[in-house]
C-alpha cells in the first residue's frame, strides 16, 4: 500500500485537539507530530480541517428483510453512503428468524456483506428465538463469528419479541463469553393494544403511528431491561432511546451504581413528532421505531450526551423507499419502519451539535466513534487518532456548507428525512485503513473493499 | 334484633377519639352521643375500652386450591378467627382456572362460602385467563355478583400469570363497570429463571425460597404493573407490597400524580427473612409469596403508612398445616405458600403499631378498616362508626395481655407464625351487624351469619 | 346558653360523610344521630345542605404592621369575614420586633385581639431575633400563652429574616416544652439580589415582583429548612408552599422518612402569575409573598393535596387597599405584601375543589379544618363534628351559586382578589362555640365574641 | 534545553493506550509514534512502564496560615513531594484575610511561591469578604494574574464564611472575566451549633471533629451551592465532595440538566471515619473537614467517578505535623485541620483504584490530570500527552511494590495518614516541561524550578 501523510490538520480525538501532521504507513497511523519530517507516497493539506477518527455508526440495517419487503440500502450502497458522510464502520445485525438458529442468519448476513460491502463492518446477533438449540450456538457465534452483542427485541410480538425468561437466559450464556445483551426496548403487549384499537377504530393515517407508541410503552421497557440486567449484575446496552422518560430510568439503574450503555440516534436529537402530521401520507417518510418525540426529549437527550448517560449515537439507518412505504397507505401499522441517516450522522452532529454549542468538540468525536468502539470491542483498531491505530480518518471543512437533499445524497432512497436541510461542515476526504476512499466527492473504493470486524 | 347500647367507650375512626355511647338498633348505629339517656334490650360497658370499626381485611384465602392441597381454614373456620381478632369482614378471592370460565370459580366460592361464613365476605375476581370469552363476563361479574375488584397474577407462569396484554384489556373492560385491577406483582419469568437454577444446583432447603424471590423482581413487576396503569390512566391496587425498593417505584409513581392504592401484610411489617435460615425445616412456615424481606424494609413500610404511601394491611390468611408444608421437605418450590394470620392483624397492629408509637390510633383504624372499605367500595357500610353504618364493632381493651400461640389460636393451623410473640392489647367484645358476635373469649354466632357483601 | 338541635343535614368530617342530626347543648356537640327526638331550645333545618366542621385558617395577618402601613383588617372586621365565609378560627402570627421581647409582641397582639375577635383566635410565636433572652422567655410563651409553634423567616434580610444557626436554637428550645418551629421559606438573600440588580436596571413595574422571586429561592430556602429539620430530628411545617420545585424538595425529605407538615394557600392553587402583566398597576392587588406561580404549579398543589404531601389550605390573608398599595406606585418592592382572602377560602374551596372533582368532599374537610386543629394542637377541640368537640359547624348549601365581589364582601379592604368568581355553594349559617354566629347573611355576634385558644 | 526520547513505553491519555516512543524537543512534546527513528540529547527506555501525563492536584494549601499555626510543607517541600509521587503542577488557594483586600493575598501567596516551588502552580482566588471593593479586584485578579476559579468557603464563620448573597454577586462578577465559583460546602451555621452543643457538654476528643459535622452538613451546602449557581445559570466546582448524601445532590442538579464540576480526594476513597476512633490522640491525624465518611460513601464516590459525576481527584494536601495538631489535645475543635497527601496521591489512585478494577486506566488519567486541566483552564498545555503540549510525564512501573511510610515520604510531615500502606505500582521518573525533575528517586531539579500558570 505505502505512505500516506496528512499534514497540518487539527487532530481531534475524545480528548484531545491539536495541531500536527498523521503518518499513516500501509494501514496504520504510525507518527503524529508536529511538522513532521517524512517522506510519503501521497500527502494531504488538511489546513484548516478538523481530522476526526473515522465515525463508526453502531446500529444499521443494510438490506433488512422486514414487513414484507428489504430496506433499500445494500451493504454495498450504505456503506458507500456512509463514507461519504465519514463513517468507516457500521455495526449491522443479523437476526435470527424464529424456529431456525443463529448460524443460519449468520451465514445469510455474511452472504450479503462479503464482496459487497465497501466499508468496513461488524456484526451483532440478534436472537429472537432463545432455546436450548440457541443457547448451544452462543459459543459458536463467540468465538468463531467474534460477535460479543446479543440483540433482543421487547416490541414485535409474534416475530421478534422475546420476553423476560429468554432475556435473562441469554444475558447468563453470553456473558460467559464476554458478551453483553442489548435491546430494543418499548412495551410490544402496550404497543399492539393500542394499534389494535386504533384500527379497529378506524385511525390509520401515518400519525397513529407515534399516537400508538407512547414514551410510557418505552420507557416502562427501558427500565425492566435494566432491571433484569441488575438481577444478575449484567452490563447492557440500550439501542435507540428516545424521550426524557426512558432517560430517566436508567438515571434512576445509575443510582444504585449499575452500568448500562445507551444509545440515541441522531433522528432523535434533531427531529419531532410535528412531522408525523404533515399532510397526506408524508408522515410515513419517518415511520421507525420507537417514533420521533417532543421538543423536551430533544432536550433532555442533547442533555444525556453531556451527561455521560448517553454514549453513542447511531442512525438505525433502513431505508424505505416510497413504493415499499406506501404498503401502509391505508394502514399505518403496514408501513416498513425506518429511514435513511448513514450518510449525514456526522455532518448533522456537528452542523447542529457542535457548531450550536451542544456538544465539545472531544464529545462529538466521542459519541460518533469512540464510545462505540470501546464498548463493542473494537477499540484501539477503530475509534480513535492514535499510534498503532486503524488509519480510519475524516478530513472534514467545518466551514463548508451545504444542503441535504434525496437528489444528492448516496443512499439508495428516494427521500431524505432531512430534505432541504443547511449543514455547516463538510467531510471532505474519508481514509479508510490508510486508503483514501472518498475525496472531491468521489469514490476511489468499490464493493468489497470492506473487512468484516471480528471482535 | 332489636338494640344495643355501648358505654362509656373511647370511641375511634380514622378522624376522630371521643368519650361516649353508642346506640344500635337492628343492625345499624342509630346514634352517638356522650351519656346517651336510651334504653336498650342489652348495655355493654366499655369503660377503659376503645371501640373501633370492625376490622376489615381485604386478603384472604380461605379453602384456596393451591400446590396440590387446599388451605387449611374453610370460610367458617376462618372468618371465625377473624372475629376472634376483631375482623369482621373479609375480602376473598374467586379465582378463575385456566381454561375455564370467571362464573365458574365464581359459583365455586360462592358455594364454599355461602351458609358456612361467619363473618361478612366480599370477593375480589382473580382472572388468569383473559380472553374474549372471560371479557364477555366482567359485566355480569360486575352487576350481578357485585364485585369491583380483579386480580391478576404476574408471577406463577403456566398456572395463574397473564401476561401485559391481558393486564392492560381486563382494565380497560372492568373499568366500564367501575371496576379496577389488583395485581400481585412479582416478576414471575425472573423468579423461575432462579428457581430452576437453584433447584438444578441442588439447593433445596426452605431458605432457598426467599433466595429465588429477590426485591428486584417484585419491584420490577410493581413498576411494570403502575407502568400499565398509568398508560391508560387507570386506578390500581397492588396487593401485598413487601420491601423499600418496591415502595419507591411506587413513589415514582405519584411524582408522576399517579393514583395508586397499595397494600402490605401485618407480616411484612413485623417479621424479617431471618426465620428461613432457622434450622431444618422450620424457615417453611413462613413460605410465602412474596417472602418475608429484612429489616430496612420493615422499616420503610411502617414510614409508608405515614407517608400515606401504604393505605391497608392486608394478611394474604393462607394456612397450611404443617403435614402440608411437607410436601416441599425436599424441594423448597414445593412447599404450599402461605400462612396463617387473620386472627391477630389487628391485634398485632395495635400492640406493635400504636403501643410502639410507629401509627397513631386513627390510622390504626384506617389501614385494618376504613381504607379497605373507602377503596373497595364497601364505605360507609362498613369500615367506620358513624350513624347509619353497619353497626360492626370491637370492643377493645387495650391494657390486656396475652401470649400468641397454635394452642390457643382458633385458626385451623398447627402453628402459628407469630408464636410466643407476647401482644398487649385484646379484642374483647366483637360485634357483628349490631350482633355480640364474640364475647368472653366465646363465639355467640355460628356458621351462616356471615352475609355476601355485593358492591 | 341552652341547646340547639340541627336536623337533616349531611354531616361531613375528614372520614365520614352521613346523614343525621346534631344535638348541642351550651358550647359542645352532645349527640350524632339519625332522626334525633331531642327537644331544642332552636332548630335549624339543614335538609340539602352539608355541615361541615367550622374552618380552621391557620395563616392570617390582622392589623398587620409591615411595610411601613397595616393590614387593613382588624381582628375584628377579619374573623368577622371569616365567620361570614365558614371559617371560625384563625391562627395569627404574634411577631417579635427585632431587638425587643417576644413579650412585648405577645403583649401588643393580645391588646390587638383581645375584646375585638368576633371569631376564636390563637397565635403563631414569630421569633425574629432569638438570642439568649429569646430563648429564655420560651419556656412562659409556650406555658403560659399555650402557644406552640414558633415562625422563622428566611427573607426579609434586616427586618425578619434570622440565619440558619437561630433557627437550629429555636427548633431545639421549643422541642423541649412539645413547640415546633414553622418556616417561611425563601433564600433572602437571593431575592434581594435580584431586587437590587432590576431597583438599578428601572425594572419597577408590579410583574418584577414575581420575577425577582423566582421558584428556585422558595425551593432551596425549603430544602434548607427541611434540612435543618432532619438534622435533629425536629417536626417542622412549611408555611404558603406555591411551587412544584419547592413541593420536590418535600418529596424527598419524605424518602428519608421525615414528617414535614406543608401548607399552601387558595391563592396558589387558583390564581397564577399572569395576573401581574395586567395593565398599569393592577396587578399590584397580588404582590405578596411569594409570588403566584405557573398553571404547572397549581396542579403541582392539587395532586400534593391528594398526595397527603400538602395538609393545609390557608390564606396568609393580609389586605391592603389599594391607596396602601400605592406606595409602591413606582417601585414594585415597595407595594405592601399581602392580599385579602379570608372570607372566600371555603367556598372557593369548595367550588373549585370538591365540585370539580379535585378533592374528596372528606379532603375537603380535613384540609380546611382538621389537619390545621391536629397539627397545632387545636384536636379535637376544634376541626371535627364529634361527641364533645365545640359545636363549630358551617351548615353549607351546595347549590346555592353567588359572585365574589368587593361590592358585597365584608372584609375591610376595597378589591377582591377573585372579583367576578362565581362559585357553586355558600356558607349558609355558621355556628361557633354553639351560637350562630353568621345567619340569613347578617351577623348574630359582635366585638368580643371571639376567644384566645390557649393549647 | 534540547531533545528527549521516551521509547516503548504504554501511553496512556484519557482516551488512549498505545504503544509509542514520544519525542521531547525542549519544553513541548514534538512527535508521538511507534519506533520513532529520532536522535535525542538523552533517551529513555519506558519498556514495561506507562507514560501518563503530569498529575495535577487542583487543591493544595502550602504554608496555609490557619488556626493559629501554619501547614508543614512549603512550595518548595510540598511541590517536590508532588514530583516524587508523579504531580507536576498544583493549583493552591491565596485567601483573603476578611477585611483585607485580594492583591494583598495574592501578594502574599506569590511571594510565598515565587523562587520556592519546584513544580509549576496556579491559584485559585479564595474570597472570604466579597464588598464593593473585591468586586473591583476581580478584573485584575482574573486579567492580570490569569486566575479564572473563585473559592468561597460555606463554613468557618467569623474568619472564612461568606454569606449566600456575597456567593451570587461572586458568581455574577466573576463571569464577566470567564471565572467560575466553586465551593467548600458545609453548613457553617449547623456545625457551629453542634460543635459548641459538644464542647459545652465535655465531649472534646477527636472523634467529636466527625460528630459534629455530619453529612447533613456538607448535603444541605452542597445543594444549596448547586442552587445558588442554578438560579443566575453559572457553572460551578463542589471542592472536596465526600458523601453520599452531597453527591445525591449533585445527581439532582443534573436531572435540570446543571452542568456541576465535582471534586473529591483521594482520602475519601480510601480511608473512613473508624479512624477517629483510634485510641488516644492519634485520631487527629485525620483531622480535616469535611471529615473522612463510612464505607457506604466510599462505594459511592467511585462509583461517582465512573458515572462522571464526579471529575477530579484532589487531596486538599495540608500538613500539620504532630507538636501542630497537639494545639488541639484537649479540645478537638483546636486541632488543625488537614492532612499529608500529595506524595501519594497518583499511587494510591493507580493501586486501589486501577489494580483493583474500579476505574479504568484512562479514567485514571481523566480523574488525576485531564479533567482538571480542563476544567481550570490549564488545557491543553497541561493535563494530556499530545502534540504541541508541555512534557509533563510520568513513566511508572507497574509492578514495583513499595510500602507507604513517614520514614520514606518527602512531604515534611512526620504522620503518614497512609502510614503501612502496601502500594502497588511506583512514580519511577517524572518529567516536567522536558526537563526530568525525578529519577532513580533522586530530584533533579531544585527550589525555584517550578513555573506560575496564568490561565
């Protein structure tokens, strides 16, 4: 591969911000320093630029089977997307489908990535189905697969609910081999009572939607899977929370000293529910789960951030494209949840978080790529600007600005949730294992350029 | 009947203490006065006694099919100690099998109360199989049979346990009819996970039984449970609340101006988990469900009540003899839940709650009588002294002495719970509907006065 | 004096609600009871109408001076509007000048009342400056002036105010002679800030009263008092609590199992801050202390009361008409403190309270009379309908609707501060001691009418 | 100066562990990487050893003149102990004398430190007596002499304490030149009450320094601090937090989302109050306030730590030798207060803290050097090891074992207040600004050396 030197750039890293030049030598960054002295096979002039460690996204679903259709995106498009936007890591899920094992959606999401994806990308398992043939598999999907995170869903009953048995079960198999469980947590017997009788009642228009899962649903969620993982002294990990009052349980698992990892998205942070009411059938355009909540949630999660209670913030990016939303044109509960977010995460995250005075500069860094390598195990190969590292950087303008639009953005979706969007910052450049993938808004990588991460 | 008139006694509600007389016609108070200047077919003089309202207990289980046996005290047996002890009513459950129909547990109860009872009874439905069937009769359960109160079950998985989803349609249905949901909380999947673990590890000794029922799992559950309430804004009830950590899920809930009634046991109050480690198989005799806690938690429900947190005292009356407690000599899970108590709550409570300054004398009066009656749709018939009230009545002395034990108790048990336990403070005179029920340590009423108590 | 027999009415204490009569013979209640045949020197039909205890307003200022003016209502012309409005007793504050006796302030509000009160009076000790003579003259104001509560300010810095070691002192001395000590609590000293800097900025209109009071100086100046409390294990009562930060701070000292009584009154949980943006100077008529808060706050007090975190509901009544008020014409810190209230406390109560569902007709009671006369040692002379109690009775029609007005109200003071209100139900006759005092809206008694309440 | 070269050591920040060499050119690190092929004046073979940054203890208080006698250590004698236990640079308090001004305190701690202190110091400004005429110092004090943190003590009253009305013009003044307020927090007031209930009573041995100042104390200043700084929105530092009790009110300060920087030290962590117990005199080895807590508060300052709640690790270093703290024999309230601990802080951190699993090493780092910097201003010059910023290291081993002793240490005290501690792990050479200050446990460096930080 050779050398690379990315010279004058204001390295950032959680904690640190300086001044200095990076040489990478094949893969790795091998000297930071001040005017560095070395020759290289290729040199970048990142005056001016920020140099982030390259933004690892903790929850995606490429090419999600879900409700009767795929998530739009493929390992190959999303990913691409998501190093244009500076994220060289994506932790996707491969979900066991109830009745088969484990090594059958494993051997399924491989399929997909290998060859495909262009960046790189890890695996959590989700288990939907815990028996005592699962149970069996654990070590296996361990040790072999490197997989150290075990997703459950508390929502989706009949599909992917599990409940609390299974849960605890599963927190004791895994932790034997240092794996953690983590969830989606929000109440599925409260939610389908109350889609149930809305639809009954008629009320089918997209808004119904956010109307039928109430922060109590996830909250109350929240706060059980908190309690099942302190029963047994498990650490945990909280997918996608949304409101104050989920917040305020694990403030509450924080008080008698519990460790639990949390995690928002960024659709959280700078969107709300008013979009749901948007005329006709625009609402569905962010149909996920859990939904878009109120201004004051907003708050108090830019909050959590600098709080320490929240740590990572990912996209649960799985796209939907009009034509597979409108399965639910008169139906909300059949409209695919979810919608695109892999290619702006950073550039949103700083455009409103660090420029706005949300969040530091160290924070941003923190919560959209160290965290989440330290807690997923991929820390110090990804996560951060340090010797001996993953050469994984983003060479990014924060005076550029720019406005997000379906007609220009990557991913393969025909709508933005965040259309017509000003961003200030721009990632300019994206080195991915000391090979430049993205510069001048172009690809110079292409499919299976990707590694598979085993933790 | 005719009429009845009480002297000179140290008259008290949960309001008010007063010098004076008490004047019953037929079975109701007529009349309260100082030095009432009536004549009466009988006088009794209760000078240097209190009176209070007839105590009501609002769990019981009398005759219950449990485990494989049946408790020991039938409606007569029972609801005599009860008298015995100064309680004049009870609340009872009918309780539905699986599988089979509310109006059959309902003709069930009826039957093994109805001419056996000797004190007033109410029910309280428990439902352990919700479904369109069991929906379609919550009105009749409700209009014809006069029962206001249902309960469910979160813990006995596959015997008595429903799940969320029933929880929150069985109050949405009985709220139509007035009704309101009770719910025994404790985080059934939680508790097997650890009975079977602790069985397959061999532990099988009684002790193992306050080992596999942690605070954590009933707290879960009484958050779950006010969670479910607060989704739909429904008034609730949590039977038998048993430690602190419980106690503050539910003071959560009022930060949120959430209406939650709760109860706890006499035993919870006085008795600590100590007693399961007593040598061999002794610890038995207090295998309940849930278990006795430690002292902090004794501690907290007495601050409760104050706080007006906890709003009855309850005693879960379920004997089993000591022949039926063997049943589970080899294996803990095995052991028939429950124990004897109804005799000596009120008692107890005065000698261990008034005498000892933890409750003042109104609300002794209030958490064994009058709340249950005000909550439980039975006030103003009973639970007060006031005119127009059922003239239930106990004539209490509270300068006697006495020793608790199996020897001299009237429950049908072979042990006592509390035995040894030295209470000062005697019910002398019970007084049933305007009739000396008890007297002299002798019963003046027999099987078949006890009345159903529609709502 | 003779009897007095009321008949039919529906007698209402803090537990029991029934129908009856009452028989009073001199002063003292003598018989409860359904369809009395007593013979009575006067009877009164009470047929559709409540009876409530006489109301207990544990908070007044009469002839208050402050401020460089008075409260404009005597004792006489107060307790008179008192009666008119149901309440027969009040609680006035006796305050001590700094650098005087408490003696001489004892003297001087003894001159005030005494042969003027229309209605019963007791007094509240406010000590101002205790010191080593203060704490020596405690022992004679407890025993000798049966006065058991003493009230500290913590604002009013130079005038009132005392520090937290006088405090301790005071909490410690009174507890030996069975006193408690009772709070005004806002940080001073972060009010006079604020004061100070709006005086310097022109800030002089009446609103920059309530922003120069903000919420977080009555919370802390609470949490502190509560403290102080915990630290010797002192009962404590929190005078006119407004505010949902304060009533947190309450919440929390109770997880801590301590016992603080709280008060709040009508106007906080009526009226809100909006009223002082009115044009011009109106919104003077509500500058007292604190302030009147946000709608979030009043409900914050509605669910305290239901919570049995708040146990009074008073007044603080302290008019001033608006020539007094005017003195503070061009300086919103000059305007006089206080407003009138007396007279429509339980019927606003009632209206807003009881007929909106608010409150049980039983809270009712026990906010407005009982819990005032347990708290401070007035039970069961006052604030119940029993055997023996004063026969203080407020025979109220439920039906009967009028509109507050200052046209027609009888306090001394030419606004109202609910002027155009309507209300649902009105205090028909009131009987205090066994007299009617207030009938056919024309007082029966006069000057002097009104006794000292020794306790 | 010239160049220095550390190779192979682990390199720890806050955020990252590598394996590099780092390259020293004069005062500043130049270059960080891995087998940097540099010539150096003199290299260093870290092999085996961590490389973290200087400590720095933000509480220290050299010579303090206090309670009749002065702390034992200089700038010259406390900062070099400093150097051998691996701190470079402390923050010290210049206190105003009440009634004079804060140049004349700067004046005098300059004066104190100027020429004397081998490593580098800053000050914090303690105002004891804030008027019209400090508050016209604060421009100078903060512009002139760079100092940004305002101490003001909530206890010690007649000779510290300010009252809550000098805290918020503090606050407020301060804030126009970038200064923040923290605080010693207990309640002056409450203590002073129970010290001289105590000394009246003859309870004068050192245990009576504990009783008399419990956590109430320290809880009560804490959030009324918290609350002070809320109400005009000010950032503030709690120095010296110890409890449970306080840090719950740090915890409620962040539910309203109130950025507060917390301080503890590191005798809090280690050490509790059993040692007043000790027999004779030698409990006053501990005396110091806020006194040491109960092993419950100790779980709960680390967990603390990891829940970022609380931020630094300080050691309120201030020596008094034995002859000092015999000033107090007779009566517990004369002894001085404070204590040795600079010399051991980062070992003791690293031994009981990193060796035994409850903070991570980069939480170590964070809670010794990073988050002060930080948090005073001194970042990144100090407090990280990066590019561009002064060469203040440590390289420690850590496996050399070595037992605390007053025979050993170099603070000038003769009490160890850890006195046969066995520590695990051993500051083996420390670097201050590229020059080694300690080596081979000899000093190299000598009166004088140390620089003043203008922040």
């Amino acid at each position: 591969m050779g050398s690379l030197l990315i010279k004058n750039g204001k390295i950032v890293t959680a904690t640190d911000l300086f001044d200095g030049d990076i040489y990478i030598v094949d893969e790795k960054i091998q000297t930071l320093g001040a005017r560095l002295d070395l020759k290289a096979d290729k040199t970048i002039d990142a005056k001016g630029c920020f140099v982030f460690p390259g933004g690892i996204d903790p929850h995606t679903h490429m090419e999600l089977p879900f409700m009767g259709t795929s998530a739009s995106d493929t390992f190959e498009s999303g990913t691409l997307a998501g190093l244009y936007g500076g994220t060289t890591t994506i932790i996707d899920f491969a979900i066991q489908s109830q009745g088969k094992s484990l090594s059958e959606a494993l051997t399924q999401w491989h399929e997909m990535a290998k060859g495909n994806a262009v960046g790189d990308y890890a695996f959590h398992m989700a288990v939907t189905d815990f028996n005592e043939k699962t149970k069996n598999e654990i070590k296996d999907v361990s040790e072999r697969h490197g997989i150290k995170s075990y997703k459950v869903f508390m929502a989706y009953k009949g599909a992917l609910m599990v409940d609390d048995r299974q849960i605890l079960q599963l927190m004791e198999e895994t932790k034997k081999f240092g794996g953690m469980v983590i969830a989606h947590c929000e109440n599925g017997d409260l939610i389908d009572g109350l889609v149930a009788k809305n639809r009954t009642a008629g009320n089918l228009a997209p808004r119904y939607h956010v109307l039928t899962r109430p922060p109590i649903a996830e909250a109350e969620a929240t706060g059980r899977f908190t309690d099942l993982a302190y029963s047994g002294e498990y650490e945990s990990y909280v997918v996608h929370l949304t409101c104050e009052e989920s917040l305020q349980r694990i403030r509450l698992a924080t008080q008698r000293n519990q460790k639990v990892n949390v995690e928002t998205c960024v659709q959280y942070l700078l969107l709300d529910e008013s979009l749901y009411y948007k005329e006709g059938f625009e609402g569905s355009k962010w149909v996920m789960s859990p939904p878009l909540r109120k201004e004051k949630d907003r708050e108090a999660l830019w909050k959590g951030i600098n709080q320490n209670l929240i740590h990572t913030v990912a996209t649960d990016h799985c796209p939907f494209c009009m034509n597979q939303k409108e399965m639910g044109k008169n139906d909300f509960s059949k409209i695919p949840n979810g919608a695109p977010g892999i290619e702006h995460r950073m550039e949103l995250m700083f455009s409103e978080g660090v420029e706005k005075n949300k969040i530091s500069l160290n924070k941003f860094v923190d919560v959209t790529s160290t965290a989440a390598a330290k807690i997923f195990g991929l820390f110090p190969r990804k996560g951060t600007i340090a010797v001996g590292s993953d050469a994984d950087l983003v060479i990014f303008d924060p005076k550029e600005e720019h406005t997000i639009s379906a007609k220009t953005h990557h991913m393969n979706c025909d709508y933005s949730a965040y259309e017509g969007w000003k961003v200030k910052g721009k990632c300019k450049t994206t080195i991915l294992r000391g090979t430049i993938a993205i510069e001048n808004r172009k690809a110079l990588v292409s499919k299976g350029f990707g590694k598979y991460l085993s933790r």
